[in-house]
C-alpha cells in the first residue's frame, strides 16, 4: 500500500458550476462494479438565488470515468429558475 497523498487541484468536485451550486456539501460516491463508472450524489445550496424556495437547497448527479473529471448530466428532471437541463434529482 501507498501512503495518501492529496489531490493538488482540489476540489474535485467543484462549486459554482451550475447556478444552483453557489455552494456543494455533503456527498455520497459509488462505483459501478460492471461498468466502472463512479457515480457521485452532492446537495447544492444556491440559497435566495432561487425563485422557488423549495430549490434552495437540492440533490444531484455527476458522474466520472476516472473519479477526478466529473459530467454533470442533463436530466430535465427538475427545472431551476426556469432552466430544463439541469442535474438536479430532488428537490
């Protein structure tokens, strides 16, 4: 085994992406057996930025091949101020 070291471009899974990331916190990551593909669910808080208060705070998606470049899906799930193509899983 090797020690840790830690990633010199951190965060990972950066804030401010999307309008509704002002800010990312906690996250859950799984890794697909099958197919390899990691797989990350993160709450994004964008506060008084959204019109709907039920928005303010949501759950998404992104998901990556080498756990360090992450693709923030368009689900059209969840509209945010108006925006269809978000990452948004609920609200």
């Amino acid at each position: 085994m090797n020690p840790l070291k830690k990633y010199k471009n951190n965060p990972v899974l950066a804030g401010r992406v999307k309008p509704w990331e002002v800010a990312v916190g906690w996250n859950s990551t799984y890794r697909d057996p099958v197919t390899g593909t990691y797989k990350v669910w993160y709450q994004a808080y964008s506060g008084p930025l959204a019109r709907e208060r039920t928005k303010r705070c949501v759950v998404c998606y992104a998901e990556s091949v080498d756990g360090i470049h992450w693709v923030r899906p368009d689900l059209n799930l969840f509209s945010y101020n108006g925006m269809a193509d978000t990452n948004i899983v609920l609200i």
